[in-house]
C-alpha cells in the first residue's frame, strides 16, 4: 500500500510503499477514506534526532476515518464495512482513566511504549490502518468520512478545551481564541454552540480573521503587541474570563497573560513551546492556567454528534496521497486556511 513516511530527520517525507497491515488479535484494519493534516506533524519532524521517541521511518497522521477491512482474532462490536472514526489518544485500557475513556491522560503509556497513530506508531497517511483495538473506533453514523476526520483531533482537542472552562463562561462572560487555524476556527464554533460568551478571535492574517467571523466569533482583533489592550477596551478593563491560546508561542502568551481576567483562566492548547510565566505581577490574581491534551473518548462521540446536526463546519482543502508534500508544504507556509484533509483512495 501507499503510505506518507518521515524517513529522516530534518529530511520531508515522503509517498513510498510498504506492506499492507495484518490484524493480530484484538486489533482492527480501517481501509482509510480520509486522513488529517496537522501542525503536531510538524513538531515532529521538528525534533532532533537524540529527541525522538520512536523508530524511524515513521507512516504520518493522527486524524483517521474510513471503513473496517479486516478483524483480528476475537474482535467483537464492529464487523468489516463499518464506517468509523478513529480515536487516537491511545492509553493502556484498563487504568482509571482509561476505564472513564480519559485515554489522552493515561498514565502509563510512556512505560508500556503505548504510542497512538503517527505519533508513534504507524499512522494514518496510507491506504489502510492497523488500530490497536475496537474501542478506539466510533460510529460514523451516516458523517462522511472526509467532513468527520478533522473532528477526530482538531474538533476534539478545543471541545475538550472548552468543556473544561465552561463553568466560567456564563452569560456577559467573554472568551479568547488566538490563533484560527485547523483547530482556532472549530474552538469559536464551540465556544458559540455551547456556551453564552462573548467570542474574541485573534490571529495575525486578515483572511484567519474572515474566517473566524464567518465561523461567528462576535469580535476580531489582529494579534500584535496591541491585541490586549483591545480586549481590555472591549471587556470595559476587566479582561477574558479564558483565553485559548492554540497557537502559544512567547508572544501569544503574553498576550493572554494581559488579557485574563482576574480568576479567569487561560488554556494552552498550541504547541508553539512559548513560556507562561505564572506568578504574582506576571498574571493577574487568581488566574489559572491548564495545559489540556487532545480529548476523551465519549467526547469524540460527543463532537462527532455535533458535526452530524450541522453544528461545526470545517473548513477543508483535499489532497490525494500523492499531493500529501503539497499539503504539508502548503500547511509550512501558512497557506492553509482550516484543516487539510488526505483522501488516500482519491
């Protein structure tokens, strides 16, 4: 099969040919219909090599959503032709967390070398995908695949941010999203759906900004040196209950430690590597700040619900296998607007 690989370390990957998978027991293969394109890659490929926590060369993408293929012996709850989705976070099964569907905060993945699909193990960026277990596939339930494969990672991880907070969002509250990328613009449309918050999106391209509006943020504001100050003006000097940083470099950072409210909160979803310095003077009283991680199982159903009403509306440009360096090249220079999305069968 058709599959895109990080060979080597500050090389780009590429489209090559390996073998098919075959399912041992307990395991799954999902003929893959659609596969995601995600910044997270990129980090990746970033990393040296004395930092990589994996052998290489290493099948790309998290984001998966097709039909089963083929069972492994004493598989039970799908049966082959199923159109599923692909949770990704995968934990050890049988801790606390896990047993709650908390899988993205198991602990004991780092000792047992548990590792989820392309970051790790062999991902989804191919014609076929070998998952670790039934319970790591939700129904598709009638959500094309390519609509529903964003959902996996860049609607779960800001559904799972945003649940997190949602006691503070209360009505005349306002909340933060910088940065509208793949997973920004879904977090505004989250933040409309479930909560009574005043959405303020910040991002440094004007097009990022039509877009956030587009998705229903009530107010836009460039991120630069001057964007808290503007969210101060628009909170009449109190600041944002929480601000979602899914970008989180040095400078948006600072932005959000500037324009938290007093006890609010302040989620760092991005993976820019900026510091947040949380101490007296540098945030204001009471503020929080939470570093959440992908999300849980029962909340990928729970997006996934969400894209089926019509409630979230990705964004998507689609590449066949064959244009998947396009995708990553296009997804370097920023030129992505939303989510790209891999169509191997295309």
């Amino acid at each position: 099969m058709k599959a895109f690989q990080y060979h080597t370390p500050g090389q780009p990957p590429s489209v090559t040919t390996v073998p098919d998978p075959e399912p041992g027991p307990g395991q799954v293969v999902v003929k893959v219909e659609a596969a995601g394109v995600c910044h997270s890659d990129e980090v990746i490929m970033g990393l040296p090599a004395d930092r990589l926590w994996f052998p290489l060369p290493l099948t790309l993408g998290h984001e998966a959503a097709g039909t089963v293929a083929a069972l492994g012996p004493g598989v039970e709850g799908v049966r082959t032709g199923d159109a599923v989705a692909v949770y990704g976070a995968w934990g050890c099964g049988v801790c606390r967390a896990c047993a709650l569907g908390r899988e993205n905060y198991c602990p004991h993945t780092e000792r047992l070398g548990i590792h989820s699909p392309g970051l790790g193990a062999p991902g989804a960026i191919a014609e076929y995908l070998l998952v670790d277990s039934a319970r790591h596939l939700v129904p598709l339930d009638g959500l094309a695949p390519v609509r529903a494969v964003p959902l996996t990672d860049a609607g779960l991880t800001p559904y799972h941010a945003v649940k997190r907070v949602l006691h503070r969002l209360v009505p005349g509250s306002t909340a933060v999203v910088i940065g509208v990328g793949g997973l920004g613009h879904l977090g505004v449309q989250i933040l409309r759906t479930l909560s009574a918050a005043t959405v303020v999106a910040l991002d440094v391209a004007e097009e990022k900004l039509a877009l956030a509006r587009a998705c229903g943020a009530h107010r836009t504001l460039l991120s630069d040196q001057r964007a808290a100050d503007g969210i101060r003006e628009l909170t009449d000097g109190l600041g944002a209950e929480v601000v979602l940083d899914f970008v989180a470099n040095d400078a948006t950072l600072r932005t959000a430690a500037k324009a938290v409210a007093k006890e609010g909160e302040i989620a760092v979803v991005g993976l820019g590597g900026g510091r947040l310095g949380l101490a007296a003077g540098r945030v204001p009283y009471g503020v929080t700040a939470s570093v959440p991680y992908w999300g849980t199982r029962p909340e990928l159903a729970e997006v996934l619900a969400l894209g089926r009403v019509g409630e979230l509306d990705v964004h998507i440009e689609t590449y066949g296998i064959d244009e998947a360096p396009l995708a990553y090249e296009r997804l370097h220079a920023g030129k992505i607007t939303g989510r790209a999305v891999v169509l191997p069968g295309a």
